[in-house]
C-alpha cells in the first residue's frame, strides 16, 4: 500500500512527529471552530479530530474536512461504540472520497461516561478488529464481505494504547494485536508517571514493536486538582498520580493550579522526548486548543 498522508510519509522516513487534539464540540458556527483550529497554530504534524469524546459534537468526518480547510492534516477518529461494520466502513468510504487519509481506531468509552446513559452502545466490533477492516480495505481494495473498492483508498491506519495497564504482559499482547492487525500509529493515554511509561516503552521495544509502529507519548496539560481527579475517578484509562495531584494542589488557587498543570505538562514532555524508541508526542489538549502553541514553545517541540 502506498501511503499518501504526510503524517505516513513522516513516519516512513523516522520523523519526530507532534500531533495535538481538536475536540469538536456542540457549535456549527464556523467562526468558533475556525478559531479553535487557528489556536493550534501550524507546526502540528497532523490534528487528531475527537469522536463524541465526552459527549455528542459536531461528526468527527465534518471537523476532519473542517482541519483541512485550515490547511493542517487530520486523524479522523472513529469509534465503534455507535457503528456497526457497516456504517463504520460506510464512512470510511466517506472519509476517502473528503480527502481524509488518517484514521485512528478505537473503541470509545460507554456510552455511560459521554453524557448519553439512555443511548445504546453497539460495539460490533472491537478496535482491533475495526484496525483489520480498514488495513484489508488499504491493501486489498476490498470491503469485509468481499467487494472490490471501486477506486483506491488509502488510509493511515492509526490506535490508542494505555501504558498503563496492568499485567504488562497482557498489555504487551493487545498492544502486539493491534500492530499486527496494521497499526502503523499508536498514540498512547495521557502520561503522568514517566518511569512507569518507561517500563512499557522499553517492554515494546523487546518485543520489536516499536520498530513496527510509531508509537507517541500522550501529554494533558491540566487545570488544576479538581479536573485530575474527576480524569481519574471517572476514566479508567487516566492514570494521575496522588503526587501530582498533590502538587496542584499546593500550588494555591485556581489560577495557580492552572499554570502548574501547564508546568507538569511541559516537564513530562522534556523528559518523554528523551527516550529511546519514542517517536513523538501527543498533546491531548483536552478541549484546551489555545494552550498547544504555548506548550509546543516551552518544550522546545
């Protein structure tokens, strides 16, 4: 398969990439979603575009075409929570035909966590199945029942990962799944404990995925000790720290906890961008699209 994003071709030749988050939200006026495109600012390797993260928004496909008028490159992300194998290659074809040549895979949290507990969660298949669909589609041309894809469609196929997890072993293995299935892309869960990232980095790194996949290192700049813990309480994959926690909090107010979460934030990144077998950072802005260039600045990226 020849790969035609940017964001491929920077992987290919071993770039160090940067990639940030935009988080559509409920808003179709366009002066607001143009100004939260313009915030992040134009040294951006590609902009991750969220899908119904923490609530319904304006459709992931919609904002990916939004980021390219813009003139960055998206990853569209599409979840599998609300899309059976239909729809979610329905709109892959979609996708292909915007000009949209990333996608990332995932699962996406219960519909219980986004503010929707009534909605019915499909799951017809698990992201890492979801990663197989979209590789045979690049490199076959075909659709999962067989259909030839009239065209070619080309698509970077990206995944998320939790460096979290625990038994690592366990972790290894679905982080293995998903690389063998044709991730060429892993961006990891926000990073609060660098050691312990250091341990699942290096654990890839014996197992030689990383020389199969490019794997990012998650980065969130919090507002202060209030939104660590809610992160923490409410999603799994947040692992925080009682010390950082701490840390905001001895930092005083509101505003000084803001500006310290913004501190840790760029410490991680200094200290992440170090290790061996990282190739690059990703700024889960969180919503917090203004701050990217502040942080790109500060962390020398």
């Amino acid at each position: 398969m020849k790969v035609n994003s940017k964001l491929g071709k920077k992987i290919e030749n071993g770039d160090f990439i940067v990639t940030a988050e935009y988080l559509p939200s409920s808003a179709v006026n366009g002066s607001v979603i143009e100004a939260s495109l313009k915030a992040l600012g134009n040294s951006l390797s590609a902009v991750n575009v969220a899908d119904n993260h923490y609530g319904i928004a304006m459709s992931s496909l919609a904002a990916s075409v939004a980021v390219m008028k813009s003139g960055a490159e998206p990853i569209c992300q599409i979840v599998t929570r609300d899309r059976n194998r239909i729809a979610l290659q329905s709109d892959l074809l979609g996708a292909a035909y915007l000009g949209i040549k990333n996608v990332l895979c995932l699962s996406g949290y219960h519909q219980t966590l986004v503010g929707c507990p009534e909605s019915a969660s499909v799951y017809d298949i698990d992201s890492t199945q979801f990663i197989e669909i979209v590789t045979n589609m690049s490199e076959k041309g075909m659709l999962a029942d067989g259909t030839k894809i009239d065209g070619q469609f080309s698509m970077l196929v990206g995944a998320v990962a939790n460096p979290f997890l625990k038994p690592l072993e366990l972790n290894m293995l679905r982080l293995s799944k998903k690389v063998e299935a044709g991730a060429k892309l892993i961006q990891t869960h926000a990073v609060f404990d660098v050691e312990s990232f250091g341990q699942w980095l290096d654990a890839a790194g014996s197992e030689g995925i990383n020389k199969k996949t490019a794997i990012l290192a998650g980065v969130l700049p919090l507002d202060g000790a209030a939104e660590a813990l809610k992160l923490r309480d409410t999603y799994t994959d947040y692992y925080i720290p009682d010390e950082i926690i701490e840390r905001l909090k001895a930092a005083g107010n509101e505003s000084a906890q803001k500006k310290e979460g913004l501190a840790i934030c760029i410490e991680m990144i200094k200290k992440l961008k170090k290790m061996n077998g990282l190739r690059g950072i990703h700024i889960l802005s969180g919503g917090k699209e203004k701050v990217v260039p502040e942080i790109l600045a500060a962390s020398g990226l």
